[in-house]
C-alpha cells in the first residue's frame, strides 16, 4: 500500500471519514465516564470544597488549546515548507476547535476564579498569555477568511500560526515564572502529582475525551474544507477544452 | 447525597453547573455548525438541462 498516496486531499477525504466514528464513539463513552467519576467517585476538597470539580472540564481545555495551537503550527508549517495541501487545510481545521477549547479555559477559568479568588478576571501572565492564544487563533481564522486565494491565505495563515508559537511556552511557563494568581501546575512530568488519584483519573479520563472529540470534530471539518476548496478542481477537470 | 445537595455543589453550584453549562453549549454549537458545513456541501440533485428547440450558433437564412 502507497501511504503517500494519503497526501492528495482527493484520497485523504474517504479514508478521513471512516476514520471519524473510532474516534467520536470512544469521546462520547469517554466523557460520560469522566464525568462519572469526576463527580460521583472524586471526594469533595478540603480546601476548595466542590468548586475544584470546574477542574475536570478547565484543565483539559486549557491544554487542548495550547496542544492544537502547536498543532496548527505544525501543520501550517509542513503546508507551506512542502507545498502540502493536505496540510494546511488540516492547520485551517483545527484552529476553530482550538479557539473554542480556549474560549472554554478563560470562561471556565472565570467561573472558578470567582469563587476561589474573588474575581473573575486578573491581568496576571497567565490569563493575559492564554488571551493572547485566543486572539493567535482568532487572527489566524480572519487572516485566512480576508484572502481569496487559498494557498495565499495558507501561507499568510502560516506565518502567524509560526510566530505565535511563541507563546505556548510563555502560558505554560507563566506559573513559575511570573508571580501569579493561577496556581501551579497539578501534574508534573517529573514527579508525583499532586492531587488524589480519583481527581487525576476524572481529569486524565476527560483529556483523553477531549483528544478524541478533536480528532473527530478536526476530521469531520477536514472533509467539508476538502470539498469547498477541491471540488471546483474537479468541476474543473471534467469541462471540454 | 440527597440531589439538591448534589446540584448545590456545596454552594458553588452556579459556578461548577456555568462551567459545564458553556461547556456544552460550545460543544453543541461547534457541532451544529459543523453539520450544517456539511449538509451545504451535499451533493445537490443533478438537473440535465433541458433544451427545447435546437440551438446553433448559426443564424437562419
């Protein structure tokens, strides 16, 4: 079997959408099982009481949109270093889930801090960097819609997605960095986590989701973008010369 | 746990419920709007034009 073959939209597009229902299944038995446990099993916490169960839903949308910032990157980068239609039509597909994952970490974000620190909002570094992220994505998507061109609009799109990328380590870094408002970070790849097992589980379980939920809801897009963008080639194709 | 202990959330019940609340509500709506994406793009039925009459491009004598 030719894997590049995957690389031409046209035979990307059949396979993109049987991929899509192994992923959207496993979401949607993924957050009911994450909600489960996030409010029926996770005890209440000693110090936030029940306001903490915001987490489940605040951290993992809080890293998808730092990860799918990254991915867009990735890909705008490989669509415009490679001429990769494919590409970069991936890059335009995930930056609308990726702004509203972030859109959801700041009101999220809102709504816990308004019980917990007594204000829904504080220019602190990293509330002000995860806006930025949200005006990254939104100035990626406005960039993109104001060209006509799209392979124009591709490497406009790409030029911003890469300078951008500059800011996901300055949100994640923010924490220890600056003098903060925003607790710390939970979970440390270098040793133990500092929450009980239950709540790690519930977060984990809802990030696995929320991945899941990405991949199918990039894909689905992904197909629609395929057609807008190729199906006046293949109009095209079939016209008499 | 009675459940209007459980929907009180220890008093933060607006806060928790808001945060799930908008959650799915920008699920939903990404979902909508993605399914009406697609439902514009479907393949319209295609019409074979019907010509009535013959048409040339040369003019009648």
């Amino acid at each position: 079997m030719n894997l590049y073959k995957y690389a031409a939209p046209v035979n990307f597009y059949p396979l993109a959408g049987k991929l899509i229902p192994w992923f959207a299944i496993p979401a949607a038995i993924l957050f009911a099982a994450g909600l489960y446990v996030g409010f029926f099993v996770a005890p209440t916490d000693f110090q936030q009481g029940d306001a903490y169960r915001i987490m489940f839903i605040h951290v993992p949308a809080a890293w998808m949109g730092m990860f799918l910032y990254v991915l867009l990157a990735f890909y705008a980068a490989i669509g415009w270093a490679f001429n990769a239609r494919l590409a970069s039509m991936m890059a335009s597909s995930i930056a609308t889930t990726g702004a509203m994952f972030t859109f959801l970490s700041l009101v999220t974000g809102a709504l816990w801090g308004k019980p917990t620190w007594g204000t829904w909002w504080v220019w602190d570094a990293r509330m002000t960097s995860t806006l930025i992220l949200l005006f990254l994505y939104a100035g990626f998507i406005s960039l993109q819609a104001s060209i006509d061109d799209p392979r124009r609009a591709d490497r406009a799109g790409a030029v911003l997605a890469i300078v951008g990328v500059i800011n996901v380590p300055i949100i994640y870094f923010s924490v220890q960095w600056w003098n903060t408002l925003h607790q710390g970070a939970t979970i440390r790849i270098l040793g133990k986590p500092s929450i009980a097992p239950p709540m790690l589980a519930a977060m984990l379980i809802m990030l696995a989701a929320c991945w899941l939920y990405s991949v199918a809801v990039v894909l689905i897009r992904l197909r629609c973008i395929i057609l807008e963008r190729e199906q006046n080639a293949a109009h095209l194709a079939e016209v008499p010369v | 746990m009675s459940l209007s202990e459980f929907l009180s959330m220890g008093g933060y019940g607006f806060y928790v419920w808001g945060s799930y609340l908008v959650s799915l509500i920008a699920f939903a709506a990404e979902l909508v709007s993605l399914s009406r994406r697609k439902k514009a793009l479907a393949p319209q039925p295609k019409h074979k034009p019907v010509i009535r009459g013959s048409i040339t491009n040369e003019t009648t004598s």
